[in-house]
C-alpha cells in the first residue's frame, strides 16, 4: 500500500480529527499540482526553516523518528502534525508458521543506549561499526523501547522485520512520580483512558507498527487501577479492529492493588491486566520454580503462548543466565513451554569496546540461542531475490562496484536475511555461514559459506541458504552470483513441497550454466539476463542461472551444494564461497512493459550557505534541501536512485553537468539535504530511477524529472 493510500485510509477513519485539522493538511499535497511541463522557480533566501523541528535534524534537515515525551503531545497529535518520512514504507509480510499457530514464540525488545541513536536517520546515516540486528527468521515480535512516554519505532526498524514477518510494538511507559500522576490523570475516568488509547491506535495505524508494549512502572490509586484493565481491553479491542495482525501486551510491574510490586510471574494479583490484552511480560528475576507453577496456574490455561517470560541479556539483578549465558534462561523457559522475551540484546555491541568485533560478537550469542528458537519460513510470492546486504556496510556497492565510498547505516536497505549459523557435516566437516563485509555484490555484505570437505567425504557439503513457503506454478528463472576459492564448483538445491499435499517433499539439484541460449532456451531472456548482470565478469564474480517448469508447488528450502572441482586427492579440502546474490523470477514478469514514475514534485525548499568541501574554497557554498515525492507501485521496487545536475548557471558558456548521485530511497519520499548547488540565477534537474526487483535496467523516458530554477533574493 502506498504512503497516499495509507493516508488516504486513515482519513476516511478520522473524520472528527480531519474536520478540526481540515485546512493544515492542504500543504502536504500541494506539491501534487505543480504543473509538470514548467520548471519550479525559487527566490534564494537564508531564512529559518519552517518544517517541524522534532521531524529533522536541526543541522541537516535530515529526516529523523523520534517518540513523544508527555502527555500534552500525545493528546495533541494529528495526522497533520505527523511525520510522514517516519512511516513504514514495507506492509507486514506474512510468514509459515503465523504468529497465532507459534505455540512458544520468541520476543525481541531492543532497548540500547537511550534509543534514537544512529537508527533515528530515517534515510539512513554514514557511521562506522554501527549496531543492527538480522537473525529475524529466529524471532516472532520486536519492541522498540526507550524511556520517552511514547516510543514510535524508527521506521527503518519496521521495514526490516516487515520484510521478515516480524511483528514491531511500540513501548507506552509511565515511571515513578512523574508518571503516577500521568496515570492518575489519564485513568481517572472512561472518557479520559479512551483519549489516551484512541491516540496509540491512531499513531500505530499510521506509522504502520503492529501495536504497544504497555509499561506502568509506578503505583495506581484505587481508581486508576480499576480502570487500567478497562483501559487495556479498551486499547487491544480498537487496535485489532485497526491494525491487522496487531498485538497489545503489558508488563509485569503494578498489582491489582495498584503496588508497584514486580511478580516475576503471573498470578491471581496480576491476572486481571493479562485477561484484558493479548500477552504478558514478566519481570526478569523469576526462578524454575516460578514456571514450575505459572504453568498449572488456571489463569494460563490454553495461553501459555502468550505468557513471555523476561530475559535480561544485561543479568541485572538475580537472574538466571543473560550475557554469554542468555541460553541457560532460554533453556528452562522451554522446557515449561513458555515464549520468551529477550531483553536488550543489544548488551554485545553496548559493552564490548571494540565495535569491529560486533558481527562476532554477534553471532557467538545468537549462536548459543539456535537450540531454543524456531526458524520460520519467509512467506512471500514471486519475485524472491537477496543479496544478503545487512543494512550497513563500508561501502555501498552495486552489481560487484563501489557506487558510494563511505560506511553506512539503513536497515530498511537490509534484504531478506539468510540461515546464519555453524553446522557440523558428514565426516567430522564443519560448515559456518556468516555476513562478510568485504565481498559484497549489493549492498553492504555477501553470504559467506566457509569450511572444510572432509577427505573422507564424497558427496556435496550442502549448506541452507533460505527457508520460504512461495507458491509457484510457472516456468522460472533461477540465478546465482557468487565467487569461490579454487578447487570448488557449487551447484543449487532446491526443495519443494506439493501445494495439495504438503507433506510430500521433492528435493532437487539445479543445475546451473553460464549465460547463453542454451541454457536459457530464449535469445530475448538471454538479452534481458545480460542487462540484470552487466559486467559478466566483475572481480571474479561468477553467473550461473537455469530454467524450471516447477508447477503445484510451494518453494521451501534454497541450498548451495559445495564440493570438490577435479581429482579427489585424499586430502581435506578448506573452502570459502561468497554469494552475491540469489534470484528466483516467474519468466513471464521479465516480460512486463515498464512503470514510469508519476508526479515527482519538489516542496518544502530551504536554502543554506556552508563551508565547501576543502580548506582551499575561499565563500561557503550554496547549499539546498528540499522534499521530493513522487508514485510508483511499491511492489516493484527494489529501491531507488535520486540524482541531480545542473542545467543552466550563471556563465551559459558552460555545458549541462552530468548526472551526480545525491542519495537512495526506499518509498515514494526524500529528503535532498545540503546538496551543493551553482550560483544563482541557474537551474537545477532532480532526477528519480527506479531499481526494480527484476534487475533490468528502467528505460531514462521512464524516470522521475523536474526542473528547478532560483536566482538569488534581493538584498534589504
């Protein structure tokens, strides 16, 4: 769904508020009139800028999250003082098994540093060594949480485990004095608790997160906490009715008496809160024996599902395991068939002092995790394809090349994620599969494969890559991009199930070619491949793709079959492999005319003077920013690539520049910040490629254009 039908949505549901705020809203869209066959004139002024603070960066006017600290900002928020660059461009995408048929499910609540740190930029950020999170086919729900009154995920955290199936919860908190009196003013009546619940379904509905983590962390008056519950059904009843697949849950804190006195279980004094929502959290310092009776406990009875049990990864406290030994707490939550809810995994990144060291860090703790998390099939159709890109990088790179030199962050950048473990193999091999920086073919990271053949062993080491349930009923194509080390050929493995009799299982390998007829048995498909690849040859990157006619089926499993290139030498044989990318496309959609991009508009210009780019430049720059939006069916879309050149400036002996990359973007909307720009009068070309899933290149007579010229304001 796009941003407009999104909006469009929500105003349909919020007449009482649109009628109030009718008039404010006019702005949003009115770029949307600009006459498309003239160019856009602005008059250079260096005056303040007038967009909302809390939505930008103050230096940049860089896009930003944040969430709402008091009362009267959330009682005060409308759909026309929203930020729309916050809202979740990726819908919840379903995944095998839902969330509803997971009997023990898994919670991630990421709380780090205070929140909004580098993962606040919405259009992403240049950082070295940040923090990300990729192991989302182990999990089932992610919290955001901070300590603010209202914590809005950063929508660069919902995109990514949208893309997974992963549902995101926002955190509503109350803590101590300050607190105690928000709940006893906003409890103390229906007309007041409904105020406050109709303003979080409101929020979550157009973010586009998937409900709240409810967190009272002060005591209630006798008043207040009778109406709590009320508050909380209330909340679950109107978020369901507006959020499909939402979820409202509460923490383990206040008891019906309205003691703030953590339980470290449920029971009968905090029962009355679980009855009235979806699922309870529980504080961190609960023992064996604590599950031990929970799980007699008659209030639990057919909704041990929903009973989360806290992981404190920090071991704040008496608690079992967390840190390095967060598995020993998984371990017992299991064994009593309860979900789990892990709390601050971020404590691998926040307390080790190198950052190079995360990814292994990383992987060492989720490693120690594997053996009491479930994986889930990525539920989605054709087109599938990944390029493993984890949302960072240290460059980013396109097809195999450098297209921007400088580390980065933007999780909504992070693709479908692969199976990231060690397994060992047949004949006392090893196997690990990991994220490599170095060798990335898009993006940020590459899947490396790494490991040892056994001398002893003579078949194919095959290492998962995927686990899906995508429906297929045509001829396919089937691609791989990757590099190996010498001496190892790799071939594809692929399992399908019969959709009519799911328990039937067909495992097949794949053979795969270079890029000709032959292989491809179409000179049009063979063309179109050349486009998608470019560079047959980049760096040592390798193309091999195929052709099945799979019918009836559901793809569920993509492997990479490595083994020994020649003469079996009786030798142990160490491999690595980096995939570069995977492609699986229904044929027939290689031969859908191209969308062109509709209605690009520039709005909200704001002009800056700033230092140039050496010691050498003797008067600050002419600097613009501004918003451009633009339509295009998001399905689509991989991502797309913004420009700019200028066409005219102040000396016409000079020819029109070339076309300069100014930036990414992932949804129909982008901010241009401090772009260096001529000196007035002059005009300027702000360019939108689409990047579609496919791979074929867009034809240039379907790209985004507009024109923008400005001379410079008189002087009073």
């Amino acid at each position: 769904m796009s941003l407009m039908e999104k909006e469009n949505l929500t105003l349909v549901r919020e007449n009482a508020e649109n009628l109030e705020d009718g008039n404010k809203g006019i702005r949003l869209e009115s770029c949307l009139d600009q006459p498309m066959e003239s160019s856009i004139h602005e008059v250079v002024k260096y005056t303040p800028s007038l967009l909302p603070a809390k939505h930008y960066d103050t230096e940049t006017t860089e896009p930003v999250s944040y969430g709402l600290c008091t009362m009267e900002e959330l009682l005060s928020w409308r759909r026309s003082v929203a930020n729309p660059f916050n809202v979740a461009s990726v819908c919840l995408a379903p995944r095998v098994p839902s969330l509803a048929r997971c009997s023990r499910r898994t919670l991630v609540s990421h709380d780090m540093m205070g929140g909004y740190l580098d993962d606040r930029f919405v259009q992403g950020t240049n950082v070295e060594n940040p923090y990300t999170f990729y192991h989302w086919q182990h999990i089932d729900i992610f919290n955001y949480f901070t300590h603010q009154l209202v914590t809005i995920p950063p929508a660069v955290w919902t995109n990514a485990a949208h893309k997974h199936g992963v549902i995101v919860l926002g955190t509503f908190i109350t803590e101590w004095t300050e607190g105690a009196a928000m709940c006893e003013a906003f409890l103390k009546d229906e007309e007041s608790y409904r105020a406050v619940a109709d303003k979080l379904v409101q929020i979550s509905q157009y973010y586009g997160f998937d409900g709240w983590l409810i967190n009272i962390e002060n005591s209630l008056s006798e008043v207040a906490v009778k109406n709590a519950p009320l508050f909380l059904r209330y909340l679950t009843d109107q978020t369901h009715e507006r959020v499909s697949g939402s979820l409202i849950l509460w923490y383990d804190s206040v008891t019906e008496s309205g003691e703030l006195k953590w339980q470290n279980e449920l029971n009968h004094s905090n029962r009355m809160f679980f009855d009235a929502c979806d699922g309870f959290f529980t504080n961190y310092n609960w023992t064996e024996a604590n599950l031990e009776w929970m799980k007699d406990f008659s209030g639990v009875q057919g909704r041990l599902a929903d009973i989360y049990v806290g992981v404190d990864v920090f071991a704040r406290g008496k608690v079992v395991g967390g840190m390095f030994e967060t598995n020993k707490a998984l371990e017992i939550i299991r064994k009593h068939n309860f979900s789990a809810a892990i709390f601050a995994p971020g404590w691998v990144y926040e307390t080790h002092s190198d950052k190079n060291e995360f990814r292994r860090n990383q992987h060492k703790f989720w490693a120690l995790l594997f053996d009491y998390l479930y994986t889930h099939q990525v539920a989605s159709h054709l087109p599938f394809t990944s390029s493993f890109c984890q949302g960072f990088g240290e460059a980013f790179y396109w097809r195999g090349q450098i297209e921007t030199k400088r580390s980065w962050l933007n999780l909504t950048a992070q693709e479908i994620q692969p199976l990231y473990s060690s397994w060992d193999t047949e004949a006392q091999g090893r196997l690990t599969s990991c994220g490599c920086p170095e060798e990335p073919w898009n993006g940020g990271s590459s899947l490396l494969l790494a490991g040892l053949i056994p001398a002893a062993l003579k078949t194919p080491v095959c290492a998962p890559m995927f686990s899906l349930h995508v429906p297929v009923d045509s001829r396919i194509f089937v691609a791989l991009i990757y590099k190996t080390s010498s001496g190892i050929k790799v071939s594809l493995q692929i399992k399908t199930e019969d959709s009519a009799h799911s328990s039937h299982t067909n495992v097949q390998e794949v053979t795969l070619a270079s890029v000709s007829s032959e292989a491809l048995k179409d000179d049009q498909l063979v063309s179109q491949f050349s486009q998608m690849c470019g560079n047959p040859d980049p760096d040592g990157w390798t193309f091999r793709c195929s052709q099945l006619e799979l019918h009836g089926c559901i793809l569920t499993e993509i492997s990479l079959l490595i083994q020994r290139d020649g003469e079996d030498t009786g030798q142990n044989t160490p491999f690595s492999c980096h995939v570069g990318e995977i492609v699986v496309l229904d044929v027939a959609s290689l031969q859908v005319p191209p969308y062109a991009v509709q209605g690009l508009c520039i709005d909200d210009v704001v002009w800056m003077r700033g230092a140039g780019p050496s010691p050498e430049t003797t008067s600050p720059l002419l600097r613009l920013g501004a918003t451009l939006r633009w339509e295009y069916p998001a399905e689509l879309v991989h991502h797309f690539r913004v420009y700019q050149r200028w066409l005219r400036g102040p000396d016409p002996r000079i020819p029109a520049g070339q076309l300069q990359l100014v930036g990414r973007a992932y949804s129909g909307l982008f901010r241009v910040t401090e772009l260096v720009v001529p000196e007035p009068p002059s005009l300027v070309e702000l360019v939108v490629e689409p990047i579609i899933w496919t791979g074929l290149p867009i034809p240039e007579s379907h790209w985004g254009r507009r024109q923008l010229s400005y001379t410079e304001g008189i002087q009073q």
